[in-house]
C-alpha cells in the first residue's frame, strides 16, 4: 500500500483548483491587489460566518494576535509589563505576540484530558498585574470558555480567543470567534480554513477595537498619508482573500469530513497502551489535529513510519522550555511538561480516504 502522508496539501486543495484559479486570475485581470474588493468581501463573509460584527484581514495569525494586544494599548486599557495568561502548551506565536506588544507572558497549566488551558490554574496565576487572558482552542477543541469568561468578568479582564486552530468550532450554540472580547484566526496553509501562504485576520464585535486595528495594520493609517499610531504593515492581500472566500464555501462540509474521520478512530483504536482525547459534550471539536498520548511515543512514531505512516509531535517543548523563554524555564506546568513527551499526531484531513483511515487504525491496534 501507498505511504499515508501526515498531510497532503496538493490532494486538499485539488478539490477546489477550478474555484481557486477561477479566483486568482479575477484578482490578476482587475489589476488591484492591496485593500481592494476581495479583502472586503471575505472579511465580511467571516465576520458573518463567526456570528461577529466585524473583521479586518491581515498578513498572519501571529500579527493577529499582536495587533489586538496593540489596539488594546493604544485604548489605554493595557500598558507596558502588564500581565496576560496563555497556555503553556500552545504554538510560541501565542506568547510572542504578548511579548513583542511589551506584555509579560505568564504561563497557566492545561487540562490533562482536553489538553486546552486549565482554569484553575488561570486562578492561580492571578496578580494585580494581570489584564487580559488568552484562551487558546488546541487542535480544534473550544477551551472552557464558560469558566474563563467567569473568571475575566469578577476580574475586569478581557478575554482573547487564539482559534488558529479551530475555524467554525461551536461552543454552547455559538461559533469560536464570538465567545470573547475579540479573536484572532490564522489562515496559515495547513489550517482547516487555509489560504496559500501566510494569512490571518481578527474578529471582534468591538467596533472602536476594531477601528484601531485596522489602522494599526495599515501604518497606523486611516486616510492616506495621514498617520494616527505608529502602525505596522500586515495586511491580507486580494490573491489570499479571494482564495479564503472560495475555501469558506466548503468550511463546514469539511469540519463534518474531519469529525467522522475522528470519530472513526476513536471508535476504532483499540490498544491499552493509547490515550485517545476526551471531548465534552456541549463543545464541538474541528480536528484541525487527532492527537493521541502514548508514554512510548517514540516507539510508536518509528513503528509508523516504518509502515508507511507520517506523523507529526505538536508540541514537543512547552513555550517555558524554550530557549527563547529561557528566563521563565522555572515556570511549574506540570500537565503541559508531561504531555510535551507523550502526544502524536495522527494523519487527519478531509481527503483522507476510509481506506487509509482503516490502515492507520490496523497498524495502531497491532502496535
């Protein structure tokens, strides 16, 4: 049998190449490719589609994330060496935009069955420093939104949705990108909703937010050479949205084909030696990942590669073990510190075919 790649791009977006090049020479033959028709189409269409009032398209996940921090300073209601709590086990990018805005990163530990942050620990990381808490959605599972959103109003903090991961996920009956103060998406290739390069946007319903970001992004710019902030360049090119707008037709169909492929598996894997992740009920999970836990994964990642299985390790440091956070290595995470050495991601995508997900479930129950 063929090798299972761990993700196959070229096979996922030949399911709409007619569309994307559809898209892409309308883009190429109106001869307009900054801040033009196709940025202002999708961000609407987004902003719809996250049940928000508004969106503003830019160049990355990780300046989405920056720029909200951004807005929030020039508003006055964050300033320099203020605290903000993430996850200890996200993508660095959810720490680096708290950094680069001159923000202090504090480092809460995450639920042992869910693998999202842990508020109990969100609790114990509160100072009189702390302003703000980003609520990071791992591998396409909500965090508890419910608790943190308790915990940000006793505490007069605004509570940021990092959803990179998880593109149309639904919580409690709303989707991810409406269940905070604002919300940052990446539009990063192997997202579920992913764009042909580097992509990103924020979504919020907060309309002076989101008038100061979409400046910020733009130089600092809202009339041409006419500069309120000390802004940055980041903003979603035509090409990039036209392509997103094509993908967002097939969004849910795809979340349902990666849903049942994980449910597949989870119906299906059967080994001892295997954690499978819990979902609860009231909250939906994308599968932008399946990750399991195994305290032998690197048995487990040579027997599959060795039978024509790609996997992936996301993430095999937690961001306090960093050397770019070194200062902070003495951080106590301890769920995050041990899952580091355990999770492995299996192949999931929508064109995965049920014959390769019967393989991947035939060699795990042989392991």
């Amino acid at each position: 049998m063929n090798e299972i790649p761990f993700l196959d791009l070229k096979r996922e977006n030949a399911r709409y190449a007619s569309d994307i090049r559809e898209a892409v020479m309308r883009v190429l033959d109106s001869g307009w490719y900054i801040l033009g028709t196709e940025k202002e189409a999708f961000e609407n269409e987004f902003a719809t589609y996250c049940e928000a009032k508004d969106c503003v398209g830019v160049g990355n996940g990780l300046d989405a994330l920056r720029l909200i921090f951004m807005a929030y300073i020039r508003l006055g209601f964050l300033k320099e060496k203020d605290e903000v709590i993430l996850p200890a086990n996200s993508f660095i990018a959810t720490a680096l935009a708290v950094s680069q805005s001159g923000l202090v990163p504090v480092f809460a530990d995450c639920d042992i069955n869910t693998y999202n942050i842990c508020p109990r620990s969100v609790v114990e990381k509160l100072t009189e420093k702390t302003r703000a808490i980003v609520a990071v959605h791992l591998y396409g599972q909500v965090a508890p939104m419910e608790e943190l959103q308790k915990i940000a109003k006793e505490n007069n903090l605004k509570l940021i949705e990092d959803a990179a991961q998880a593109h149309g996920a639904v919580y409690q009956g709303r989707r991810v990108g409406s269940l905070a103060d604002a919300a940052a998406f990446s539009f990063y290739p192997v997202k579920n909703l992913g764009a042909l390069g580097d992509a990103g946007a924020v979504v919020s319903s907060d309309a002076e937010l989101m008038q100061v970001i979409r400046s910020i992004a733009n130089y600092g710019s809202e009339e041409k050479y006419m500069n309120r902030y000390k802004g940055i360049n980041s903003r979603l090119d035509e090409i990039q949205a036209a392509v997103l707008s094509v993908k967002l037709r097939y969004l849910n169909r795809d979340n349902d084909c990666r849903i049942k492929i994980a449910s597949f598996y989870s119906e299906n894997i059967v080994n001892d030696k295997l954690i499978l992740l819990h979902t609860p009920p009231d909250n939906s999970h994308v599968f932008h990942l399946y990750v399991i836990r195994t305290n032998e994964r690197e048995s487990l990642q040579g027997y599959l590669h060795d039978n024509g299985i790609g996997t992936q390790i996301h993430y095999p440091l937690s961001i306090h073990k960093q050397e770019a956070y070194q200062e902070l290595s003495e951080v106590k995470a301890p769920v995050a510190e041990r899952i580091q050495n355990e999770v492995l991601s299996l192949p999931l995508y929508p064109s995965l075919t049920r014959l390769e997900q019967k393989r991947v479930v035939e060699v795990l129950n042989k392991w």
